[in-house]
C-alpha cells in the first residue's frame, strides 16, 4: 500500500474512535439539566417532627458585567439582562473597563430608559499588573456584590443577550442539582457567509476538546466553561480563589472552571436555548483575531504541542479529502475508499451542530476547509506571540499570558 493510503487508513481509524470513544462530543443534547424548579420555588420538607412543609426561598443574585468599548452591542444585550424575569432579588453590576465610547454612560441611559433590575455602574481603574482587563474587571465587580450577599453571581459578557427566563432557569439547574457552577455557551450569530463557515466549527471544534459529557460526569474527565455565562455559587468563588487565582489568564473561562473544580465544586457545562451572542464578526479578519488571540495560548505556548496540533489537524481533517481526490485520479481504490469514509464520517459529525446552528447541511462537507483555516490561525497565534505582540483586545496586549495556571 501507498504512504497516502496508510494515512487515509489511520485518519478513518482516528475518525471511527472519535465516533465513539470522544464522549459523543458532536451530539447537541447538552442542555440545561432537568428540574422542577422552572416555575415555583422548591419545597423543602422539614423532619416529621418539626413544623408543615415550608418554601424555600429563590437566592439572591448579582450578575456582573464586565465592558470594554460595547457601546455598539449593549442596546441589545443590556435590556435583556434589566427585564430578567426572576421571583427573587437580582440586581446588575456594569463595570465600565475603561471605556473611551461611553459604556457606561449608555449603560446608565439605557437602565433609566427601560427600568427592570437595578443597575449600578462601577469603574476600576487600568487593571494592576499581572492581571488581564476582563480578571481585573471582574474582581472588581465580584468584590462589589459580595458586600451584597448574594448567594450567586452571574458572569456574563458584554454581548450576552438573555431570555426573560434565562436567570431563572440557570438558578433552577444550580439549585435543584447542587451545582456549584452553571456555564452555557451562548449561541453565536451566524449571518454572514464567514460567520456560517466558521462560527458552529468553532463550538464543534470546542466540544471536540472539551466533551460536554465528560465535564458533566459525576466523576469528570475534563474541565471546562463558557466564559459569556456562568453562574456560580458565591462561597465557591469565595473558597476557590476566584479570579484572584486567575488572574494572568487570557483562556479566563476553562482556567475558572479548573480553579472552581480543584477546590471541590461540582460543574457543568452545555449548549444555550436562552442566551445569544450579539457580537457581529461579519468578515473573516474579525473571526481570524478572535480565534489567533487565544490559540497559542490554549497550547501553552509550547512548540511541541503546536506542532503535535497543526500534525494532527491535517492527519485528521486534510488527509480524508486529499486522499480522496488522489486515490480516485491515481487509481488507488483502497485511499480513495478510506479516505472518502474517514470525510463522510467527519461530516456526519458536523451535522448535529449545523442543525444546533440553523445553518445548511452542504456545509458539512467544508469542514475539512474550515479546519485548514483554524491551522493557519493557530499558527498566526504562535507567531504573533514570538513577535512579543501576544494576546490582543481592544486596545490591550498581553505578551506572555498564562493560558490556565495550576495553582
């Protein structure tokens, strides 16, 4: 057998263990857990020698926003959190990160504009060193609604819009599971053709990385969230250190999910019905620095692991079509079948996720191109960081971040 055959065989072998043996990553059905709680408060009954049956109480709430020039997206995603339709007492913290677009100036007109939940505007100044704008932005505002003792905070980005019912539903999951933390990957827009290529391969390729199974597992085999929502118990940011232990990471939300799970706290992580992104990335240069920002730093800026990285995404996602095409123009029967099996299954994968995403099913096949496009992008990434320019946003650079420290 030809070289190209041996590599179409082992790519279709990769692709029937992924199938199977990656914790079914590319089904879709990671939702909210189930829970009585949707509605009414749940009962908690007392032993049989105390008083009747009594209501426990909806918890108290603070979602925290950190904001960093989003004039543009927060007309559309502020409103949402204010009209929260919650039974308890929830209030929202804006911490305006040195806006020079009057954030927080728009954030205060459009609570005064459409009143729901209590609003409060808070700056903190250019974050000290060692900490990334977002950390620096969070720490403040978590230290801001500790004072007010809430038993949650809910951490959600700047272009998060929320369903009426979303904070409800997530107080639901947390408390009817004893979850100490709730993160849901917001759905992201896909208008634009670059946003349809790109943006479900990107929670496709996240899930592949970080099975929503296997985070969800009573015993865990992998740790992980969605930085744009989570919901997380007080006393477990409290005991884990948070963000104060995090706080030179650029990857904030799986460092977060690894600090909260090493000191006990019970996770979980899956797709949102509730919670959308409004960000625009209408061409492929904003796609590229969101992706290249992070990439190198997901490696741990370690060579080895981007050269195994860049091995590997052409072993699995470039191999199948070239062979393919090869096999069929050079008469090798054997690559030409493998490799057409290990492209057919890859993009039988995809399917569930360009459902998830409402998008059309001819895309599935183009994944082999999308992944070719996050190669080039992870190695934009390694190269930008040799190039001392690092982590870049909106305006801030961090040279060497931290992707997920371990202490």
């Amino acid at each position: 057998m030809s070289t190209l055959t041996w590599f179409a065989l082992v790519s279709l072998a990769v692709w029937v263990w992924l199938l199977l043996g990656q914790g079914f990553f590319w089904r879709t059905d990671q939702r909210l857990p189930p829970t009585s709680r949707d509605i009414e408060p749940r009962t908690v009954t007392e032993p049989e020698h105390r008083s009747p049956p009594r209501t426990e109480p909806w918890p108290r709430v603070a979602v925290v926003v950190p904001a960093r020039d989003e004039a543009e997206v927060l007309p559309l995603s502020l409103p949402s959190l204010l009209a929260q339709d919650y039974p308890g007492v929830a209030e929202v913290i804006l911490v305006d990160d040195g806006s020079t677009d009057g954030t927080g100036k728009l954030a205060a007109e459009l609570a005064a504009r459409h009143g729901g939940l209590p609003l409060t505007v808070v700056s903190p100044g250019e974050p000290e060193p060692g900490w990334t704008g977002k950390l620096w932005a969070l720490r403040h505002g978590m230290a801001l609604a500790r004072t007010r003792g809430p038993g949650f905070l809910l951490l959600t980005d700047a272009d998060i819009a929320h369903e009426p019912d979303s904070l409800r539903l997530l107080v639901s999951a947390a408390t009817a599971n004893e979850l100490d933390m709730v993160s849901q990957m917001a759905r992201l827009r896909v208008v634009s053709f670059w946003e349809r290529l790109v943006v479900p391969a990107f929670v496709y390729f996240f899930a592949q990385l970080y099975p929503f199974r296997w985070i969800n597992r009573a015993r865990p085999l992998a740790t992980a969230a969605a930085g744009g929502c989570v919901l997380l118990r007080t006393e477990t940011a409290v005991a884990a250190d948070v963000p104060e232990v995090i706080r030179q990471a650029v990857i904030d939300d799986v460092s977060l999910a690894r600090a909260v799970r090493r000191s006990g706290g019970r996770i979980w992580l899956g797709l949102a019905e509730r919670v959308d992104s409004v960000r625009p990335y209408p061409g492929l240069g904003e796609l590229w620095r969101m992706v290249a920002r992070s990439a190198y730093a997901q490696l741990r800026h370690n060579p080895l692991l981007l050269a195994g990285t860049v091995a590997g995404l052409v072993l699995v996602y470039l191999v199948p079509p070239v062979a393919l095409v090869a096999g069929v123009s050079g008469g090798d029967g054997v690559a030409a079948w493998a490799g057409g099996a290990a492209w057919a299954v890859m993009a039988g994968t995809y399917v569930p996720m360009l459902r998830y995403y409402r998008q059309p099913l001819w895309l599935a096949p183009l994944l082999p191109f999308t992944a070719f496009l996050y190669l080039l992008m992870t190695v934009d990434s390694a190269v930008r960081h040799y190039r001392g320019v690092g982590a870049a946003w909106k305006g801030r650079t961090y040279a060497r971040p931290e992707a997920a420290p371990d202490r």
